[in-house]
C-alpha cells in the first residue's frame, strides 16, 4: 500500500520533502509531479525499481530510462557533454526537456541503452522536485508515468494512488502538473535530433 504525501506546489513542506527523499534512499518506488506530467521514480542504484518500472509500464530493455537531476553540475557527472551541446543544453534548462546523451563510468550499464551507451538526462523546472532533489542529493532514476495501452500520463495523485496503490510504495501529490510529456532531443550523434515533440519548445534545436 503506497503513502499519500499531500505536498503544497509552491511551498512544500520539509518534513514530507524528507519523509519522501528516506523512502527513496530505502528503496522506495514513487510516483511524483514534474514540470511536464508525472513520473516514477527510484533511486539510481537500484535494481528492483528499475524491473518494477518496466513491470508496470510494460517496458523493454531499449527504453531509455531518465536521470533527473537538480542542476547542471550534477547532470555533468552522468553524461559527456562538448562545448557546443554544452551550450545548448544551459539554454534550455531548467525546463521540460530530455537530452540523450552518452553516459559516463557513473551510470550503472543497467540504465543505459544496450547499444548506444546513452542515457537520458534532465532538469526539471518543478517546486517540489527540485526540493526532492535537493533532500535527495542524487538523481532519481525515472520514467514517464505512462501506463500500457493509454494515450496520455495521469495527472492527478489520488488517481495515481487509487490505481497503483498495490505496485508504489509512495505518491506525491502536488495538483494537476498536465499531461505532455517533455521534448525529448538526441545528442548522443552530436547534432541536435528530435525524438519526441512535447512541452518544451523545439525552435532552437531545428
């Protein structure tokens, strides 16, 4: 049965903040709000939250799992950026983008895409995940709330606790965050390519 953290979107309270980041460092699976819909999220070393997510979203081995970071330093300990992507990149963030990008010695070969030896990396512009983050100290290893066969992310936490209340062992509900998911951009050729078009805007990566 998954706890219910009720968390003010722009004010979110410590003590749940902490309750949250404790679960997650024991091996919590969680769903939470970003700036582009839900998602799940474990901690990055954990094995059985990764199988529990592509249980729950029917994934395969090729999916690219995202790390979700708190800011560029340390989205720069998990991928190899150059100058140029580098730039790029810092223009676009915080916000609702995911960048793919070749992983460093840091990722566990788990997360990463069993050919390319990419992963996806973000920074979210969200109250409460950044001050997860913060608590945290490391990324979550996430993965868009996407259930198998629908079209669009659930948005709302009581929905979220009400349908997977069995498989999560925590949601956090901070309101309505919408249902696109983030503009997904392919860096790992070293030119900009456009997986998926979402809620970030595309204009300076065409």
């Amino acid at each position: 049965m998954a706890k219910y953290f009720d968390v003010h979107p722009d004010n979110p309270q410590p003590r749940s903040i902490a309750q949250v980041a404790d679960s997650v460092r024991s091996g919590a699976l969680i769903a939470y709000p970003t700036d582009s819909c839900y998602a799940l999220g474990c901690r990055l070393g954990s094995r059985d939250g990764i199988d529990r997510i592509r249980s729950i979203r029917h994934l395969d081995n090729r999916h690219h799992f995202t790390l979700v970071c708190q800011d560029f330093a340390q989205l720069g300990q998990f991928v190899q950026i150059d100058n140029d992507v580098f730039r790029a990149i810092k223009a676009s963030t915080p916000g609702s983008y995911t960048f793919i990008l070749p992983a460093t010695r840091e990722v566990p070969r788990a997360l990463q895409h069993p050919k390319k030896k990419t992963v996806g990396v973000r920074i979210p512009d969200h109250v409460v995940t950044q001050a997860l983050l913060a608590e945290l100290g490391e990324p979550l290893l996430s993965s868009t709330l996407l259930l198998p066969d629908e079209e669009e992310p659930m948005t709302q936490g009581w929905e979220i606790k009400d349908r997977l209340d069995h498989v999560l062992d925590a949601v956090v509900d901070s309101g309505d965050c919408g249902t696109e998911p983030t503009t997904v951009v392919d860096f790992s050729g070293g030119e900009a390519e456009i997986v998926r078009y979402g809620a970030g805007d595309t204009t300076r990566f065409e």
